[in-house]
C-alpha cells in the first residue's frame, strides 16, 4: 500500500508540474 501511495502522489506531483509548464507556456 505504502508503494502505491508513493506512486500515486508521484503521478500527482508530475501532473502538477505538466500543468504549471503549460500555464507557464
């Protein structure tokens, strides 16, 4: 569980970071 939580904050986090790009752009 520990991993899957890990991973899905880490999909968050890139989400978040296309989205802050494209805002950007």
């Amino acid at each position: 569980l520990a991993s899957e939580l890990g991973l899905r904050t880490d999909v968050r986090r890139v989400m978040l970071y296309f989205l802050g790009c494209y805002g950007g752009v």
